[in-house]
C-alpha cells in the first residue's frame, strides 16, 4: 500500500485483510473515503493488467456484476517488477454456505459471459495444458510422483490431451476460477459481484461450470446432481472430457502441492467420476 501510494501520491488507508482466497488482498479507503480492494503481483504483468482493466470494462457494460480496476500501478519489489491493483469494492461478501440458490444465481449471471470478447480478437485462447505445464499451476510431476492412483488420473488426462486442441475455441468470456470463494452475495443470497478476474481468458464459457463443479462440497450429493444436470444439457461428452480433464489437474496437483491428504482425496474423488 505504501508502494502503490508512493508512486501515485494517492494517500491510500488500510482497512484490514480480505478473507479467504490462496493469495491475498487488502481493504483499503481512497482519500474520498471510498472503499477498494488493493491487491498486487510479482512479475512483468502490467500489459497483463491493464488487459483485464479493459475486459472488465466490457463486461460491466454487458451487465456482468465485476469490480472497475481503478488503479493499475507499476511498482519495482526487491528490484523486480511486479504490479498493483486498486478495484472497486463491490457490496456484498462471499457465501457462508452453498446452496440452489447460490448456485442458481451464479448460473444466471455467468450467461452474460456469451459472447463478450466476440470483438477482442487480441485476448489469448485459454489453454488447457493436457500434455504440458502450466504457469504455476496445472503442474503433471505432481500427479506422476504422488502415488498410483495420481499417476493413473495423469496418465488418462495426458491420453484426452492427445487428441483434444491445447485451448479452447469460441469467444465468450472465460473466468477461469469461478466458485462460490470468487462471488459476493446480499443478506438475500443474490449475487452482487463476481471478483478475482486474474485468469480472464477467451473461449467456452462452459467451462466454467466444470470449475463450479469440482467446488461443490463433499456432502451436498443434491447440489452435485443439479450440477451435473445442468452440465450434460449443455456439453456432450466428447466437450465435456477435456475441460474436466483440465479441471482434474489443476485441482489434484494444486492439493498436493498445497493441501493436506484429505483435499487431494477429494478432488481424486471428483476427478475420477468421469474417468472412461
């Protein structure tokens, strides 16, 4: 924060932690008194930034519930470029718990993803990495030297990946992350915001109701059905395999690599249902 006002001679105020997420993020107050949400990132990424500035900004005007990225800063942290946000602060919080009704609010504003990049030929396809490594993520020696069972979940993710494109087609808006962790919501239930847009992507907006998916928490079978309703009226299975395998390998080597037993147990769990 101290960074970020320096360079812009803005005079932010800290207002504590946010909740939840892997990462991390801050309350902050604008000298208005306007509340925002600061959040920052090692690496080259202000192009990176300023891209997904712009998305969003297409997205609000398309009636999508997404924050404004008011500041994008430059910084230099231990000599290394990194960059900073400042958004809106949307009303709202995230979840205590998951529900139909959350999950039927989170499907109705996820439909004004359609088509939203139809005019942004320049936003990258989102890859898939079935036979490759991702940036940080979707990592395949995890999988390969966890234990048998991982390494077979590997070996059948590696077989859809040589024969499936290595990204996806079409030009909706793709959040890439969406779960209950990445929505706001009233006193009501009704969602108010959708945040964390770091993985903005162009495709299949389906995907991501494979990412809600693997969300549902173990002991609602109810909501997991309606999900898995939902998603067979909407992909056919030769659609459908590579964006879960996908979505099996961000979330098994993710729980390795970060989570105890119990998480990759069950994400292993979800991931296999579709194994064929």
């Amino acid at each position: 924060m101290a960074r970020v006002s320096a360079a812009t001679g803005v005079p932010l105020g800290f207002r504590g932690r946010c909740p939840g997420g892997e990462v991390g993020a801050a309350y902050v107050t604008w000298p208005d008194g306007r509340p925002g949400v600061l959040t920052w990132q090692p690496g080259p990424l202000l192009d990176r930034q300023r891209q997904i500035a712009s998305l969003l900004a297409l997205a609000r005007s398309r009636g999508v519930p997404v924050p404004a990225y008011e500041l994008v800063v430059p910084l230099t942290v231990g000599g290394e470029p990194a960059v900073a946000v400042v958004q809106e602060r949307l009303p709202g919080s995230t979840p205590d718990r998951y529900d139909e009704t959350l999950v039927t609010g989170m499907l109705a504003a996820h439909e004004r993803f359609a088509g939203v990049l139809a005019d942004r030929p320049d936003v990258p396809a989102a890859a898939l990495y079935l036979t490759d490594d991702g940036p940080g993520f979707c990592l395949h020696g995890p999988l390969a030297a966890h234990d048998r069972r991982t390494a077979r979940l590997l070996s059948w993710i590696e077989a859809v990946g040589a024969v499936s494109p290595p990204t996806m087609t079409g030009d909706d808006l793709v959040h890439l992350d969406f779960h209950p962790g990445n929505v706001l919501v009233d006193g009501a239930g009704t969602v108010t915001g959708i945040i964390d847009w770091d993985g903005a992507a162009r495709g299949d907006r389906r995907f991501d109701l494979v990412t809600l998916r693997f969300a549902i928490p173990p002991g609602q079978p109810a909501l997991a059905a309606r999900l898995d309703a939902d998603i067979a009226a909407r992909l056919t299975v030769d659609e459908l395999r590579p964006y879960w395998a996908s979505m099996a390998l961000r979330q098994v080597d993710w729980a390795i690599r970060h989570h105890d037993a119990g998480t990759v147990e069950r994400y292993l769990t979800i991931a296999e249902i579709r194994v064929d």
